[in-house]
C-alpha cells in the first residue's frame, strides 16, 4: 500500500485529488497539510512513501518546500494548475509532474511510475540493510580493559553505512587506538572505511611496526586499491599505560583534545602527517603527549567539527570541556553526551555527515 500525503493549501484541491486516489486503490493518504510548515510536521510524523505538492501556496512555495525535507526523502509529485512551473519543478528532481485539474488516466501513470520507484528503493534498502550490518560487525563489540583507564566510543553515520571507523587493541601490553573518516559518505565511503580498518587490524599484528612504518604501510595499501581517488584522514596512537606516554600520528583529522580533569586545560594534538592513500610515499611523522591522571582524550571525527545548524554556524569544539567535566566519572555518558550535542546543533538535517567520538581517560 502507497501512503501519501497532500499538501495544497486549497481544500477542495485535496478532496479532488483524495477521490482521485481512493478510486485509483492500492494508496492510502495518510496525512495533509494547507501550507508547508503543517507540512513538514506531518511527514516528519507519518514519513510517507510520496507527497503530492502544490507549487503555488502562500508564505513558502512547494519548490522551496521540497527542498528542504531532510533525508530520508519521500518522493515528491508536483501539483500546478500554471503549466510554465514545470521547467522550474524539475530542478528538484520530482517523481512526476501534474497540471491540475488533475485526469484520471495521467494520475494512474504517475502510480505506476511511483510504485516502480518505490519497489527498487525498497530493494536498495535491504541492501542498505545488510551492509549496515556487516559493518557494524566490524566494530569492536567492546573495547579493551585497561588497568587505571576508561574508554568509551560512538558512532553515527550519516546514512545506513558511514565512512566513519574506530577500533583499539592491546598490542605488547600497549593500547593501540584507531578513529578514521574516509573521504565522502555512503556505500563507496563505507567499502573503503571497512577496508582500512581490516588493514590497520592487520597491521596491529605485525608487533615490529613503529607508528610511521604502520602509517605507511597503510598508505601504500589505500594508494594501491584506490589509485587516490579516496583517501582517509585518521587518528592512530599507542598508549604506554603505567606511564601514560601517547605516541601518534594524526594524518590530516581534526586534532583530537586532551582535557584536564577540572575541564579548564586543553591540549590538541596537531595534524603531523597527511590524509592516507592521497599522496605517493609522504613522511608520516609522529609525536607524543603523556596523559596525567584525571586526563581525557577526545577524538572526532570532521562530522562533529563540520556540524552546521540552520545559519550555517559550525560546531565549536570549545563545548566539549563542559561535557567532560559533567561526565567525570562516565566515559559512557561523555560519548554520548558528545553526539548528542552534535545533533541537537544540526536540527533538522541529520545528514550532514558520520559523527564518531572516542573517548580515553586515565583514572589513576
């Protein structure tokens, strides 16, 4: 069954194309609305398969409407009586297209169109499905116990598969800690975030490798299977735990926060080497940082850095000591605490970008 919604701010508009809709069978409208921000309530409520939308309404057109709806989108069905509309409706990228009044004959058309489109997304979608969860597989269920540390980890991306990763392992009695974002998101971001996770956990095992020789290593890899034409920015460290010494390389992410224990102290760990699998052969260089009890690590990936709200206003990594102080004794809580601010910055589009956040602290 097909659930749509109307949105016309002309009632006998929608009564008319109700009808229309009930005699055609197989369509259940769930929802309408007389202008666009009813509108935007409804199918955020309902998430309908299809709108059928009137182009000209008062406040806000249907164009600017269907715009704006966040992803997920429903399929969109432009509904004019002004037929010189139709060049202007197309650039975003309509199911179909009506001139009211509307006729029976091309309404059935367009449901045939429409239940064409919706059986391959709900094909896409199991596909979606099952990659979504071969991925999370790859992620570590849990992360390693280490005496006198607490860890914590969250990720969520933007749609069902991300290019977002982060893994840790205990390698010599060292922690070895990854977070990476491939360049872009979706299926392709994802493939190639499994891929250098699968790497870098192959690389772990090699216990000889310095943190440059791993770095490069891995970039010879990347560079190898995508020729450059995706590249990953990424976090890789190793952890001493009785002294807490970090050596790491942080090949063009953001720069991950070490934060005292009062909240006030904020150390960053600068970009020291280039985005993976971009360049031939670069120099990975490392650095180091020792963590002092009370001490938190904070590593992001760019979708939280990047997080817009609707003025465009990026999200300030200055919020993140608050949070750390609240959360002083739950590194569960912290992470959490994280991308949930995140997302309340991002409103209504949720899509942005993945959003991941690893969290080491040093509790003694």
């Amino acid at each position: 069954m097909m659930r749509v919604v109307l949105v016309d701010d002309e009632a006998p508009a929608r009564a008319r194309l109700m009808a229309l809709l009930g005699e055609a069978g197989g369509v259940t409208v769930v929802g309408q609305a007389a202008n666009a921000d009813e509108a935007r309530a409804v199918i955020a409520q309902v998430t309908p398969d299809v709108v059928f939308l009137d182009i000209e309404m008062p406040a806000e057109r249907g164009t600017e409407l269907a715009a704006s709806l966040p992803e997920p989108r429903p399929f969109v069905v432009f509904a004019t009586a002004y037929e010189r509309f139709a060049v202007d409706a197309f650039q975003y990228d309509p199911a179909d297209y009506l001139l009211k009044p509307v006729n029976r004959q091309r309404l059935a058309q367009t449901l045939d169109r429409l239940r064409v489109k919706l059986a391959a997304r709900r094909d896409t979608e199991r596909e979606w499905t099952a990659a979504a969860r071969a991925q999370a597989h790859l992620l570590p269920r849990t992360l390693p116990d280490v005496p006198g540390y607490a860890m914590a980890a969250r990720t969520l991306p933007a749609r069902a598969v991300g290019g977002d990763f982060y893994d840790a392992t205990i390698v010599e009695g060292r922690l070895a800690f990854v977070l990476g974002d491939v360049a872009g998101k979706g299926m392709a971001a994802g493939l190639i975030a499994s891929s250098v996770q699968a790497r870098w956990q192959a690389a772990m095992k090699q216990r000889d490798l310095t943190a440059t020789e791993m770095m490069t290593a891995l970039n010879r890899d990347i560079l190898g299977s995508t020729e450059g034409s995706r590249y990953a920015t990424l976090v890789h460290a190793l952890l001493d735990p009785p002294s807490g010494a970090v050596r790491y390389v942080n090949a063009g992410h953001p720069a991950p926060l070490v934060i005292g224990p009062d909240g006030a102290a904020t150390v960053s760990l600068d970009v020291t080497a280039p985005a993976v699998g971009l360049l031939d052969a670069p120099h990975f260089a490392d650095a180091g940082h020792v963590l002092a009890p009370g001490d938190t690590l904070v590593v992001v990936s760019d979708g939280v850095t990047e997080a817009r709200d609707a003025a465009g206003t990026d999200w300030d990594l200055a919020h993140i000591p608050a949070p750390v102080a609240r959360h002083a004794a739950d590194c569960e809580a912290l992470a959490a605490a994280i991308v949930a601010a995140v997302c309340d910055h991002r409103g209504h589009d949720q899509t942005q970008d993945d959003v991941t956040v690893f969290v080491l602290r040093r509790t003694a």
